[in-house]
C-alpha cells in the first residue's frame, strides 16, 4: 500500500468511534518507518500516535479520501447503511 501524508485510511475491520467511523488520517511518515496519524479515535488534546509503518499497513484497508468531505471523516450511522446486510 502507498501510505501518503494528507491521504485518509479506513480500517480492514471498521469501527465507531464517537458517532463517527475510526480512519485514520496520516500526519507525517517518518524516515524509519513510522506513522502518525490523526483520527476520530484520537482523544482531543492527546499527542498524535505513531505507529509503524507495518502495523498501519496491516490495520489499513485501503484510501478514502476521495469518498469524504473535505477534513471530514464518515457518519458511522450513513456507513453502516451504505453496507449490505449480514
């Protein structure tokens, strides 16, 4: 997967978090590796998490920034809608 700065990931198994769904947003790849990001999971106030490159990797499924709103993250309620029945 091609991580970018800027560029917003949802997860391979997404979740709520707050009302909305918990993708995370890539603040800044670092030179060895790591990742931080920013998110709906994301406490206000607390420092961004970094992660490695490999676990964001292994928690991402692919990019939606093209899907959302311009610095908005996606309605839990409006995605599990948009999501075939079990």
């Amino acid at each position: 997967m091609d991580v970018k700065v800027g560029r917003t990931y949802r997860a391979k198994r997404p979740a709520e978090s707050g009302g909305l769904v918990n993708d995370r947003t890539v603040q800044w790849i670092g030179s060895v590796g790591q990742v931080q990001y920013d998110g709906p999971a994301v406490r206000r106030g607390s420092r961004y998490p970094i992660v490695s490159r490999a676990a964001f990797e292994a928690w991402a499924d692919r990019d939606v920034t093209d899907e959302l709103p311009t610095g908005e993250y996606q309605d839990w309620a409006d995605y599990r809608a948009s999501q075939p029945s079990a």
